[in-house]
C-alpha cells in the first residue's frame, strides 16, 4: 500500500521532479496538505496526458525552478 505524505514530505522525497498524485488532500483550492505519489518516473508531457484524463495531479516537487505553462488545475 502506498503510503500518504505531505507536500513537504514529497518535496524532500522527490526534489525537483514532476509527480503524479492520486487522493489528493487540499488545504484550500491551490495547496497540497498531503496525496500519494503514484508516478515518479513519468515525463512532465506524460502526466499531463494522466491528469487530462483525471487518472492523477501532476506537478513539480520544487515550483520556483520551473514555469509551469500549462499546468492543469480542477
């Protein structure tokens, strides 16, 4: 069973990579409180094809590294 962490947890995990998360705990309409890592060896273009399919979230562990055109919000 995959284990739940928090967005902190997953940036120190999974430093600047893009993630695919599932079971998504929101602290309001745009923070992660915690999620499952579902994909950490997935290209950025193939976890967005995911989360247009809502099959997960994707984003990158470390935000101000990366402009993130196209990103995917719901």
């Amino acid at each position: 069973m995959p284990e739940r962490l928090t967005w902190d947890e997953i940036q120190e995990k999974y430093p600047d990579q893009w993630v695919g998360l599932v079971d998504i705990k929101w602290k309001n309409d745009s923070n992660i409180e915690s999620a499952i890592v579902k994909y950490v060896d997935k290209s950025k273009d193939e976890l967005l094809m995911m989360q247009i399919k809502d099959e997960i979230f994707s984003c990158y562990t470390t935000p101000d590294n990366v402009f993130q055109l196209g990103t995917v919000w719901y």
